[in-house]
C-alpha cells in the first residue's frame, strides 16, 4: 500500500496543458461572442422603450423607424435596414427586428448568432 500512495502525487505537467488549452477555449469564446450579446442587449433596450415613448401606439412607421435608428445610433449597433422591420396594420404598429452575426471562431470553425425582436402598440 504504501508504494503505490508514493506514485499519485497529483496532476502531471499533460494535465495541466489541458486545462490551460480547455480554459483557452472558453476565453476565447467569450471574448469573441459576448460584444454581440452586449449589442444584443442595447437592441432590447431600444425595442422595450418604444412602450414607454408618448403616442407611440399612434406614430407613423416613418416615426417609429426614426425613434429605432436613434437609439440604435447612440448605442453604436448597426443594423442593417433589411434586419428591421416596421409596419402598420389595422391601427397596429409592429417591429420586427431578425439578425444574425457570424463569428469565425478558429480555422473554419464558424459560431452562427440570431437574435429576434418584437414589439407592438395599437388598438387591435
């Protein structure tokens, strides 16, 4: 008994090498994806605070775009046009916002984001 407690004196040098490669990893991918979740985050901010803005269950498409592109210039978030959509039906202002980011994690290994965004306001 005694031999084989003189044998296990804890990690080896391999053990070791694989944590720092496995914790590598995980701040790398941190790194690389959190700025878009932060971005993310702005966007709901300006999505949530088209609720609390005076007369926005009656503005033009045109007002809340505008309202839309402010906060998301202030924030520095681009988005492209396309990615945002504003529509009026029946009394109903909607906001759809659909982006994806695309994020080249290492070699060809490549980390698909989406992120989805609805707002409505109106008499329905």
């Amino acid at each position: 008994m005694s031999g084989m407690k003189s044998r296990q004196r804890g990690s080896g040098a391999l053990s070791w090498l694989f944590y720092l490669l496995i914790g590598g990893l995980l701040l790398s991918f941190a790194f690389k994806v959190l700025p878009f979740y932060m971005d993310d985050h702005a966007v709901n901010k300006v999505v949530s605070s088209l609720t609390g803005r005076p007369g926005s269950s009656t503005a033009s498409v045109t007002q809340v775009r505008t309202w839309i592109d402010k906060g998301l210039q202030l924030n520095m978030v681009k988005l492209d046009r396309s990615e945002v959509k504003v529509a009026r039906k029946n009394a109903v202002v909607a906001v759809d916002i659909d982006y994806e980011r695309r994020i080249n994690f290492f070699y060809n290994v490549d980390l698909v984001l989406t992120f989805e965004h609805n707002w409505k306001a109106g008499t329905q």
